[in-house]
C-alpha cells in the first residue's frame, strides 16, 4: 500500500536563507541511509517536504528503520502519493485506503487538508467538508469527531505532488550530520562516550574518533567491541574514522614514574593530548567525552578543569549534566547497551588507581609529568606513528 513517505523536519525550517543548504543536506542523508535497504528510490523535496518514494518493490519495514536513524528527520509519514485527476478520483483514493489500511470501522476520524497549492479549485476547509462527506457516504458506521478523532487522514495538495497518510512515526530529531563541522570524539569501551558521540553527531557534527589500547593488558575482544561501539553510532553519524591508539608504553611509564593517586588525571591528560593530535589532523573542530560531573574521581570540576589545560581545542561534553540511569537509557535506546557491558576492560580499568585524587590541583600534576620529560616525547612520537586507523561503517 505503501510506495512512499512524507518526511517532515524541524529546525531546518526556521534556517531562513540557508534553508536550502540544510535540506539539501538532510536528501544526501537519507539517500546514504537507504543504500542499506533492498529496493531502489527517489528522494526530492518541495515546499517545505521531503518525499521518499519507492520506484518498485521495497523493504518497508527496513526503510522505516533507516529513516528513523537520520538525523533532522522529525516525523516520518508512510503515505500515498497520487496524480491531480479530480477531486473525485482522489476521494476514490482515499476511501480505497481507509477500506484497506482499516479493515474495522469501528472509530471516529477526522479529515485535515492542507492545500499548498492555491491554484487548486477547492480551499482547505471545503476539501475536508467533501473528503469527509464522501467518507461518510461510503462508510456510515464511521463517525466524525473534530475534537479528538481516533483517525487523523491528512490530505497535502502541493505544487507537484498530492500526498495523503494517516500514521506517522517518530524521527530522531536533530540537524543533518555535516552542517556543523566535525569533532573528534575519545571512545572507550564504556557506557558514555557512545552515548556523547551520538548527541553530538545529533546536532550536526561529523564524527572522528580515537580509541586507546593496551595490549597485552587489554584484549582482542576489547578492541573489537570498541569497533562495533563505533559501528553502532555510525548508523547514525555516518562512516566513523577510527585511531586506534596503543597506549601501553605510555601507560607503563606513567604507572612507573608518577604518582600512583594522580595515575588517572595524568593519563587522561595523555589522552587528551593525542586525540588533539589527530583532531588537528583530520581537521576536528572539538573534542568530545562523555564525561558527567562527579561520575568517577577523573570527572570532579577540579580534574576536568586540570584535564581541559592541555587542550587548545574546545572539549565538547554532552553528559556533563545527565546522571548514570539517564546516560543508561539513552544507551539502551540507541542499541549500544548491550555491546558496551560486554566484560572486556579497557584501559582505563586496568591501570586505575585504589585511591585517586578526586581534587587534583595543576601545578602538582605538572611537577608529576615532569618525572616523564626523559621518555614521554618518545614514547608519544611511537604511539602516534603506530596507531591503526580504519574506517567504521
């Protein structure tokens, strides 16, 4: 029944002159998207719409499910899209669809039309007076309610096309990936830092990420799960480009040369220090955690304050205000939860401190790092010309 769907946005609407740019955006989105889906198809916009239409037989349900992982889709109408052949042949329409789609009759409905076009013979108000009379007459155990109907049938006359629908599915919402630059995201094998790269990549933002791996600390397994982390935010930022960092030298001479309570803030400090390496590189406008404040000991206001020190890029923090349930759920809606429990440690757990300062001051952890000067520049030249880095889809 179904050959098509009315894609309907938010925000892009009020973007004014640079409307166009955001639109045009969103279309290569959702033709990316349904390169996955069985079937072949059409996307253009007009007035204020994008239309999907199926040029064949297709897999509706896995099309549904593509576009409900595009960023600046608000809502997503399956609908039928119909020539202007006269009023009378699209009431013939629509009563065929109502027949079809709603084989018991027994409810209330409504008829909203919106005439785009204001060249067509009939204003809004007299379509849906006809519509629904018309309705009626073919199916009188129905019932008109224009308060609350259990059936809303919504009719668009535009320019080009006349659409009409009656179910609609929610959209993530959002703005178009690509419209707001790229960042870099530091990904573990944790709970947040997925969570932080898909409501960031929600806003826009492409997304570049960067992974740190302890070898012989951390396994396999461990590295594996962080790609299909990483996979699983793709299928809403698109392709991902993952550095696969091997930390452990730098780990070793840090758990060897520093303090052990000041362990973590230092090596977050490291990492941060990378990641802004390959930001540069890739052309990142930002770094990205999922940090949330006072979660873990590295994430009191003093350490982030002492992390952000080395950074000249901005670090852009999602979670910062989302306690662990609220970061859980969103997680388990996005279909990360399940991957990111799995029990492979990375290397944040395995050379973590008993007792970390929860209120690092500066000055000390620069007079710690000074204990590095004699290897660090080595040792992070060699971490940065060994990384791997691959390309998630």
């Amino acid at each position: 029944m179904y050959k098509a769907f009315v894609i309907k946005y938010g925000e892009i609407g009020i973007k004014g002159k640079n409307r166009h740019t955001f639109e045009d955006a969103l279309v290569s989105n959702i033709c990316h998207a349904l390169k996955t889906v069985d079937g072949d198809f059409k996307v253009e916009k007009e007035q204020g719409r994008i239309y999907v239409e199926a040029l064949g037989e297709y897999d509706y349900r896995g099309a549904l499910s593509a576009l409900q992982k595009v960023f600046g889709i608000v809502t997503i109408c399956p609908a039928v899209l119909t020539d202007d052949n006269g009023f009378d042949k699209l009431a013939d329409e629509i009563t065929a669809y109502i027949d079809k789609i709603y084989p018991d009759k027994n409810f209330t409905f409504k008829v909203h039309a919106k005439r785009g076009r204001k060249t067509y013979p009939m204003t809004s108000m007299e379509i849906n007076a006809a519509l629904g009379e018309k309705i009626l007459e073919r199916f009188p155990e129905l019932k008109v309610d224009v308060h609350d109907p259990d059936v809303m049938i919504y009719v668009e006359i535009r320019d080009k096309k006349i659409s009409f629908y009656s179910e609609s599915y929610k959209g993530p919402g959002g703005m178009p990936v690509g419209t707001n630059g790229r960042a870099m995201l530091l990904l573990s094998g944790g709970i947040d830092s997925p969570v932080a790269g898909y409501m960031i990549s929600k806003r826009g933002v492409r997304i570049d990420a960067v992974y740190f791996h302890a070898p012989p600390y951390t396994s396999e397994r461990a590295r594996q799960k962080v790609i299909d982390l990483a996979s699983i935010v793709a299928k809403y930022s698109g392709p991902i480009r993952l550095h696969i960092v091997n930390f452990t030298d730098i780990q070793l001479a840090i758990y060897e040369k520093c303090p052990h309570d000041e362990l973590t803030i230092i090596m977050r400090r490291y990492m941060m220090r990378i990641a802004e390496h390959f930001a540069n590189e890739d052309g990142d406008l930002g770094l990205i955690t999922g940090e949330s404040i006072g979660q873990v000991a590295s994430q009191t206001m003093n350490s982030l304050l002492v992390t952000n020190e080395v950074c000249t890029l901005p670090v852009y923090r999602p979670l910062i205000g989302f306690d662990k349930q609220e970061i859980i759920e969103r997680s388990i809606a996005i279909g990360a939860y399940d991957t990111s429990i799995l029990p492979y440690e990375d290397c944040c757990t395995i050379f973590v401190a008993k007792h970390p300062v929860t209120k690092p001051r500066l000055q000390p952890i620069i007079h710690s790092e000074e204990k590095l000067s004699s290897v660090i520049d080595d040792l992070f030249n060699k971490a940065i010309e060994g990384t791997e880095t691959i390309e998630v889809r």
